[in-house]
C-alpha cells in the first residue's frame, strides 16, 4: 500500500504533554499565545473572514482513523490531528465552543473551487499540483520513516538502531524509506530492494526479511489492515526531504497566513513535538529508535 498523501522533548517543552492531555476541548479555554509578528493584532476572531463569523469552522473526512483521530470523532480532541486542530484554533482565538467540525471527503476537500472550511486537516501532504487548487499552511508535520515487522520476528522487541543492525531490512527502490536504511540503520547486509511496497510486504510476510521501512501513515495502515500481526517497530531520524503535511485551505484565503502563523508558533514553542509524542509515538505505539 502507497500513502494516499503521496521526538525526544527537552526543556519546558516536555511538562506540556500532561497539561494537554489533561484537557479536552471543552475545557480549552486559555488566551492564545502571544505572536511575535503583526499577526497578533490581525489574526483575531474580530478581525478573520470566517465561513461562519465567531466561529472557526475545521473540516475532515469521515470516517476518520487512529492515532490521527479517535473513535471517529474529530470533536473530542482525541488523537493527533484533532489535537493540532484545536491547537490551531486556541492560537487564532477560538475556544472550543467555538469551533464546528463538518464531514468533507478527501478528494472534495483538494478539489478547486469555494470550500465549506476554513481549513481542513486530513493527512493532507503539500505538492505543487494540490497547489493549483488550494492553498496550504506551514507544516505542522514532517512525516518519519518507520520499521514494521510481524509479531514473533527477530526485531518484533528492538528498542534501539543497534538492535537492527543484523536484520534483513527491506524497502522500495528510490524511496527515503530505501535511504533510510543506508544512511540511518546500516544493517551488515545491507539493504533488500523492492520494486514496490507490495512486493516487500509480501517478502516480510514470506519471512524473507525480517522488516520492512515505510512512511509512518503507511506503517499505521498496513499494519492495522493489512498485516495479520504486523507491529510497528519505531521511527527512524529524519532522512532525505520529508513528506509535509499542511492544513488545506480555499485558494487565496485570507485566512491562509493566520493559519500558517499559528501553525508556526506551534512548532516554534514545542507544541508539535509534544502532539507527535503524545499522539504518535506514545499512543499511537510508534516509538523513536535511537
């Protein structure tokens, strides 16, 4: 299976995980942070063009999976992009209360023409040619390689790059996730090509390697739905130019920039970092390997 969508915390950073997780949307009532740039005074609810006035209205597919969102509900704040989303909004000004979710297909979503959204989070990667349709904001995230194996491997319990250094590790050729195992892992035997990520799934499942590197929302879906017993192992360190996901937004918003500022403040203050920990490497059982 292809991605539809062709962290270690140090400091202050780290004391966030158990204030965000203690919060669900409904009891997110806290001032936005502050803004460095003009944008604090521009990027307000008084001030923003919102498809409802006051409100902030967020859209995503449905049904919607883990760890991205949880029980299908975007509403709960559950999950990693439910988490961003909110986020996003508690810098723009709008408390939970004030935000609306509405069901939007994928495709629909990327689709040129008048939006239903102010911004929509989906696992949406930014390309050039989704750019003709739609606009995007800064990344809120840079997508990770990762290991996945089957239950009973060699490397089912490896915690650590060490640990996969005598493994028989495969990926699709000319992908980060090949380079990944050169420059990152470097196990003894080097790397096994594939053509495509079906024929290293099937050598894993043939037991003719022992794992297989993928981008983690591939991980997260072959390993859920198409792997009888397939584990995630860990994700790797960044490698290559990363997969970016963006929030998406109606061509030339005026909202675009806001967003993006907002997004921006989040990775800036270790927010992010915080989410992807909480959401994707705790809860969503893909651990970093060091």
């Amino acid at each position: 299976m292809v991605s539809r969508n062709t962290i270690i915390i140090t400091g202050g950073a780290a004391a966030l995980i158990a204030a965000l997780a203690a919060c669900a949307p409904a009891d997110e009532t806290a001032a936005p942070a502050a803004s460095a740039s003009a944008s604090a005074n521009t990027c307000t609810p008084a001030t923003l063009s919102t498809t409802t006035a006051g409100k902030l209205t967020i859209g995503t597919d449905n049904p919607v999976y883990e760890p991205w969102f949880s029980d299908n509900k975007p509403s709960n704040g559950k999950g990693f992009e439910s988490a961003v989303a909110y986020q996003v909004a508690q810098r723009l000004g709008y408390s939970a209360e004030n935000v609306t979710w509405v069901s939007v297909t994928f495709n629909n979503a990327i689709a040129p023409g008048p939006k239903a959204f102010d911004f929509d989070i989906n696992e949406f990667s930014i390309t050039d040619d989704r750019k003709k349709a739609v606009d995007f904001s800064a990344p809120y995230y840079l997508v990770k390689q990762t290991v996945i194996t089957l239950k009973g491997s060699k490397i089912a319990n490896a915690k650590s790059l060490a640990d996969l250094k005598t493994a028989k590790l495969g990926a699709q050729v000319g992908t980060t996730s090949y380079q990944a195992i050169t420059d990152v892992i470097k196990p003894s035997a080097g790397p096994q090509v594939f053509n495509n990520n079906d024929d290293a799934k099937a050598a894993l499942v043939n037991k003719t390697v022992d794992g297989i590197v993928v981008d983690l929302p591939t991980a997260f879906y072959m390993t859920s739905a198409e792997l009888d017993g397939g584990i995630i192992v860990g994700q790797l360190a960044q490698v290559g130019t990363p997969e970016q996901f963006g929030l998406v937004l109606d061509k030339g918003s005026s909202l675009t920039s806001c967003v993006s500022s907002a997004v921006d403040q989040l990775r800036q203050d270790g927010t992010l970092a915080v989410l992807e920990k909480q959401w994707l490497a705790s809860t969503g059982g893909a651990p970093e390997l060091q």
